[in-house]
C-alpha cells in the first residue's frame, strides 16, 4: 500500500514509521511517558499522525491512555437484558461508531458477542465531554458507566454519566461495511476480521462452543481428558507425511505428531478405560480449502469396545453437540450454491467400501489385489485421479484416493462407510469374517469425513508385520505410509484388552457446520507466508471517517 504517492515506503522509512521515538535505551520509560517523547510523525499516514497527534495531547493533559484496570459490572451482550432504569452500569468495549450532534453523541461500543449504544450528553459528564471529543476516535477502547433506557427508535441503551480512556487506536480501523477484502490479510491480521466481521466473531464463538459440549459429553459418559507428546520419535497414528525437526540438545531427530493415536492406545495398556485428547497435529501435505498442515483433532479410545459401539457414540455425541449450539439437529448444508437440509436426528446410512465403489464406478476392489493392478482398472475405465504420483501409492491410498474422486462428494445424508480394505487400515483390527477387510467405520455427510474410527488391532505380532509391510512402503516412495515404531509395538506386547477409537478433525467440523468455503476461515491463525517489507502496512485503505 502507498504512503501519499503512491509509493512503497523503503526500509529505513518503514523502520522509523514503526518506531519513530529517539531516547537512549538505557533509559527506562512507561508506556505512557514513552509516547509522550519527542517524536518524528511526518513518515505516518495522515490519520495515523491524527491519531498519535490525539495520543500526545491526552497525556499532556495528564490523563492515561493505557490505564491499568476497569471493572465491567455486565457484557455487551448481557447488558442489553437489563430494564430500563437499571441503574449503576458499568461497560466497556471497542468504539466502531460515533455520532456526534453538538452537546449530544451515540457511541457503539462492541466486544466478541455483542454491541450497546451508548448516549452522552454533556450535562451528564461535565467537562469531561470536551475530552471525549478532542482525544476519542473510533476504534478505541472505551469504558462507561450509568443506566439503561430505550430511544425513541426502540433501541437499548447506556445513559453515560461517566466515562474512561481505555486503550487508544493508533491505526484506522478497515471500513466497516465491506470489512477484509484481502484474503491473506484476514488470516494474517485476524484481529481486524474479529472486528469488522459478525460472521468472524459468530463462527470461532460457536467454535468455542462445539469444542465445549464435546469435552461435556465424553465426561458425562466416563471419559478421561490426557495430554500426549507432541514431539516423537517416529511419524506414527496415521499415513500422512511428517514435519521432522531436530532436538538440539539431546542431539535427535524429532517429527511433530501426525495423531495423538499411539499415545492414547499406550495409556489403555496403563489402565485407562476411557480417554480422549484434543490435541494440535501436523502433517505436511498439501494445501486445500478443506486440508491444513497444523490443526486441532480429538481422539478418544475405549477399552472392551468395538467399532460398532462407537457408532452408537458417535451418533449421541452429535445429536446432543448440534442441539446444545444450535438448538436443532436438522442443519441447511451448502455445496456449490445448493442448500440442503440433513437432519442427524433420523436414521443414518450404512454402506460397505466394496458397495460404495461398485456403485460409483464399477470396480470391484476385491478382485484387484494389488495397487498396479487396481490402477490399471481405474485407467480402464478412464478415471483421472489429479495425482501424478498416483503410480508410487500402495493399494490402500490408491483405493482412498479413488473413493475420494468418484464417492465421497455423493455422500450427503449422515453415512457410516464400513469394511475398509486392510492395506488402508494398517492399525484397524481385521474382520474375523473377512481377514481382508477391517473393522473400521467413516462418518460421511455432505462429502466430508467427520468421524474416522475402527476397532483397534490389539494383536503385537500382527502390528509388527503390517508395520513392516508399511515400512517397505515408506522406503519405496510412498511419504504418507508409516514407519516402524518398535517402543509401541513392546507396549503392545505387555498386553492390550479389545479397544475402539475415533478422531474427529475439529477444523472441518466448523467448516463443515458453517458452510465455511475455507478451512482456513475455521482457524483463528492459520498458516501463512510471512510478510514481507511493504506487507507489513495497514489493512484499513485509509480506514472509516467519523460520523459527526
């Protein structure tokens, strides 16, 4: 963005525009008395100088810019519950509006999850009104006390017989009724999302809300919380490619989990019955608007269980998540501009890998035992798979990948996908009915996978060879198969009861309840490049005038 020109500001320009003051650094300053020394304002935009102009006279005048502590008696969102006439009210919140008439002002104040008007007359604070006009711009924190009443116009709101300085704004806000209309900024600065966007505050609220009634529900049926490494020895829980680091001072090599899996099933073996964890994941594949590289999951195990009993769980755990945040079951479901309602309230689907597949495209996975074999099926019948290295996947990401291109965005009502082939599952118990398959469920609604979970192999020798076979895999080329993990395989061989676990990616939850196009709009801080000289300049566009 320009600076008066139109012009990229040069470095030494952007380092004094970000740090204009000149005091020696041995010299030990406030906050306050810092931004009251001699400063250099010509290199700011002409608002920003405004603003710092502002700054400089309300500490001149001796009042604080940043003080310590002001006492909220309700919330924004609480306060407007109040009766007219409640009296002793005290708020506080970021001014995104002002109108000024003379001796009267309407102020909105707004926080997370809501906004009050605000109306000051200068008979009701005095002097103190000639502060508020010469030192107050929007975007600044704001504190207020005095009594409810209702407009003319039928709208709540705060009489001020008091007000404080709460925090000033340095830079305009962006303007508020387009918002963010640069993408990487919004991830980037999600701070000025929050506060330009209501769909921003609403979706990470109910976010916070989702993750909430989850960690209710798994207590309420027995569930223990745990916390596992994040840093491990071996990439292992799921076939995804690791992020490797180093340990500097032990010397090692390190990868960042790829699931929490391994972990949680080594606590069964310490007795646990019950235990989940929401924890922060990594995998280094590629970019999507449904994929991330670091994102939150919940997995939870259960010791003497089977699959089939976490169906039922799973079928509880959403019915109850959507009707304590949305107050229904039924959820309106976007793809590609088409709304459809599903309801998670009725029945729900089950349907076989082998099923799925036949009635997609015709290709019977079973009669095609090997992962050369079932590529030449799928080019048989013409079937482009978007992958050039699809001739280096084993079998099981060959079939994954081809139930992701032909099934998966047919599947709208909630589904349970059953029988996964084994070379798919390698840490899924195997069917005793088919040694071929595993016992392993997929909730699909609307083309996404919500659940994934299966009845654990418990069995250390087999775990070992299929590790093994995984291990080949990994060597050949395949990124995404696992590795040898010897240390969870010795905690297998101390013996481990029937298991069942699940894991559910909380980011595509969002997404997927929100209608959200992006995952990224479900992240608070999502990954992005960092930036770069003159990126690192306002999101405003010269930001929102006053309303006077």
């Amino acid at each position: 963005m320009g600076y008066g020109n139109g012009q990229a500001l040069p470095i030494e320009a952007l380092q004094q525009r970000r740090f204009p003051w000149h005091f020696p650094w041995s010299s030990r300053q406030n906050s306050d008395t810092l931004f009251s020394m001699q400063q250099d304002l010509s290199h700011f935009p002409e608002q920003e100088r405004v603003r710092r102009e502002k700054l400089q006279k309300l500490q001149e005048a001796g009042l604080q810019a940043y003080p310590e502590r002001f006492e909220i008696s309700h919330t924004l969102k609480d306060v407007r519950e109040l009766a007219d006439g409640t009296q002793n009210i005290a708020v506080a919140g970021r001014i995104t509006s002002i109108r000024r008439m003379g001796k009267l002002s309407f102020i909105t104040l707004q926080d997370l999850q809501g906004k009050i008007q605000l109306c000051m007359k200068i008979d009701d604070v005095g002097d103190k009104y000639q502060q508020y006009v010469d030192f107050v711009d929007i975007g600044d924190f704001f504190g207020a006390k005095g009594y409810m009443f209702t407009t003319q116009r039928g709208e709540k709101s705060v009489q001020v017989t008091d007000f404080q300085f709460l925090g000033k704004c340095l830079r305009p806000l962006p303007e508020k009724f387009h918002g963010l209309q640069d993408v990487e900024i919004k991830y980037r600065q999600r701070y000025l999302d929050l506060i330009t966007s209501e769909e921003a505050r609403a979706r990470f609220v109910l976010r916070s809300k989702i993750i909430r009634e989850m960690r209710n529900f798994l207590e309420g049926e027995g569930f223990m919380e745990a916390e596992t490494a994040s840093l491990q020895p071996n990439a292992s829980g799921a076939l995804a490619k690791p992020f490797k680091t180093h340990h500097n001072a032990l010397d090692i090599d390190l990868f960042l989990r790829i699931a929490p899996e391994t972990y949680l099933k080594r606590l069964i073996v310490g007795g646990f019955h019950h235990v989940f964890e929401f924890a922060r994941c990594y995998r280094n594949e590629g970019i999507s608007p449904n994929h991330l590289q670091e994102f939150t999951m919940v997995e939870g195990y259960s010791a003497y269980w089977n699959y089939k009993d976490n169906m039922d769980l799973m079928k509880r755990l959403f019915q109850t998540i959507f009707q304590n945040t949305l107050g229904t079951t039924k959820l309106k479901l976007v793809t590609e501009g088409v709304e459809t309602e599903v309801d998670f309230g009725g029945e729900w689907s089950v349907m076989t890998f082998r099923d799925l597949l036949l009635k997609d495209c015709g290709i019977d996975i079973e009669k095609h035992k090997t992962a050369p074999e079932l590529l030449a099926a799928i080019k048989d019948k013409r079937i482009d798979l978007d992958d050039p290295e699809a001739h280096k996947l084993g079998r099981g990401n060959l079939i994954d990948t081809l139930y992701k291109k032909v099934s998966r965005p047919k599947m709208v009502g909630p589904t349970f996908l059953t029988e996964h082939p084994i070379d798919l599952s390698p840490l899924a118990r195997a069917s005793d009915k088919n040694h071929e398959l595993t016992d392993r469920f997929q909730l699909v609604v609307n083309g996404v996978e919500i659940v994934n979970a299966y009845s654990e192999l418990v069995d250390p020798i087999e775990q070992m060879k299929r590790l093994e076979d995984q291990a080949k895999l990994n060597a050949g080329g395949d990124e995404d198969a696992m590795v040898m993990d010897e240390d969870y395989v010795m905690a297998m061989e101390y013996g481990m009861p029937p298991i069942s676990g699940w894991g559910i990616g909380i980011d595509r939850l969002v997404q997927f309840v929100t209608n959200s196009e992006n995952i990224k709009d479900c992240v608070l801080f999502p990954l992005t490049r960092k930036a770069q000289g003159h990126e690192l300049t306002d999101a405003s566009d010269g930001g929102e005038p006053e309303e006077k």
